[in-house]
C-alpha cells in the first residue's frame, strides 16, 4: 500500500523572521506641549523681528550715507525760522478683516536765507514720520517761529534744504529708523536665544525617552 512517504524527497524546514513592532512615539505631556508651543512662537517672532532689524539697518545705513553725501557737498549757512509746521498722513495696511487707517506725524519748518544773491523761503522737513505727535511737537518747541537755525542747500536747487542745528537733527531720519531696528533686535535675539534652549531641551527629552523605551517594553 503506498503510504505517501518519498524517502528521496526534500523536507524544507524555514523560520520566518518577525519584524519587530516600531516602538510607540512617546506621549508629549501638557507641560512639554506647552514649552512646544511656546517654542514655536519664539522662533518665528525671533527670526522675524531679527531679519526685519537687519533690514531697516541696512536702510538706516543707506540712509545716513545718502545725508552725509549732501551735507558735504551742499552750502551751509544760517537762517530764519518762518514758521513751524506739525502735519500729519496716514498710512494704509491689510489685515485679515479689512484695511486699517494708521495716522502718521511730521514736522517741517519754513525758512529764509540767502543763496546766489537772492533770498528764498523754504521749507525743511525734519526727515522721518511717527506715530507718535508728542515727539513732533518737541521738534516744533524746538524751532519756533522767529528763531535762528543752521541749514544746508542745494547749490543747484536752494529750494531743497536739510535742517544741521546738530547731529541729532542732521541724521533725524537715519536715526529714527535705527532706533526702530534697535527696539526689534532688543525684542528678537532674546527671543531666539529663548526657542534655542527650548528646543534643545526637547532634543534631550525626546533622546531620553528612546532610550528608556526598550527597558520599560
């Protein structure tokens, strides 16, 4: 009787290999969602107002360079203080709801001097616009009408004229803008520094919980 048994034939034996399950993700407690969250936050506001800073002192810079360039080459002399002027414009941005109004304030003052022979009267604006009107009221305190100041003008066109009491008023502009580059650096790198160390410390955390993973399964 044929039993089914084939002494010749081949019996394969295999083993199959199991891959063994990923090891799950480890559980980000409240408090670790939070310093997430708050990291988050801190990078972008950080190297945002970081590179915004490097911008407007760049333009700081250029600024200045364009006003020193002027003051070296144009006419300087005194003259009389006219009348002084606070005016002000408006600005316009987006949002996500609709388009917002900013009221912006400048001072410029009227002048007379003499140029070539001739007197002429014109009008010399201090450089820069500001939320802010007290700052240009004390600009307008600052050259009443009546007064005497130092100016410098354009030998080509003396109607083009940049008020040079002193640094500060030769450079308002340059200044201004660095001052609004120095808020946001002051603002930005701690806030870079900050999401830095949160992140490392997440790193940690996270390198810490891989390794402890394979004990606790």
């Amino acid at each position: 009787m044929p039993t089914g048994y084939n002494p010749g034939g081949l019996i394969q034996l295999g083993i199959e290999r199991r891959t063994p399950p990923p090891l799950p993700l480890p559980q980000l407690t409240s408090d670790e969602k939070l310093k997430a969250l708050f990291s988050a936050f801190a990078t972008m506001a950080g190297y945002g107002s970081t590179f915004v800073a490097i911008l407007l002192l760049v333009l700081s810079a250029w600024i200045a360079c364009s006003r020193y360039s002027s003051l070296g080459s144009w006419v300087h002399t005194d003259a009389e203080i006219l009348h002084g002027d606070v005016y002000s414009d408006f600005t316009h941005y987006e949002t996500r709801a609709q388009t917002r109004i900013q009221p912006v304030f400048g001072f410029r003052c009227t002048v007379r001097f003499h140029a070539n022979g001739r007197v002429y009267e014109a009008p010399a604006d201090i450089g820069y616009k500001k939320s802010s009107e007290s700052e240009m009221l004390d600009w307008y305190l600052r050259f009443p009408a009546g007064g005497n100041t130092k100016i410098a003008y354009d030998p080509v066109d003396p109607n083009r004229v940049i008020l040079t009491e002193d640094l500060r008023t030769s450079y308002a502009g340059a200044l201004a803008t660095f001052g609004y580059a120095a808020w946001l650096l002051l603002f930005g790198i701690p806030l870079v520094l900050i999401s830095r160390y949160l992140r490392k410390q997440a790193q940690i955390a996270l390198d810490r919980d891989v390794e402890l993973a394979p004990a606790l399964s």
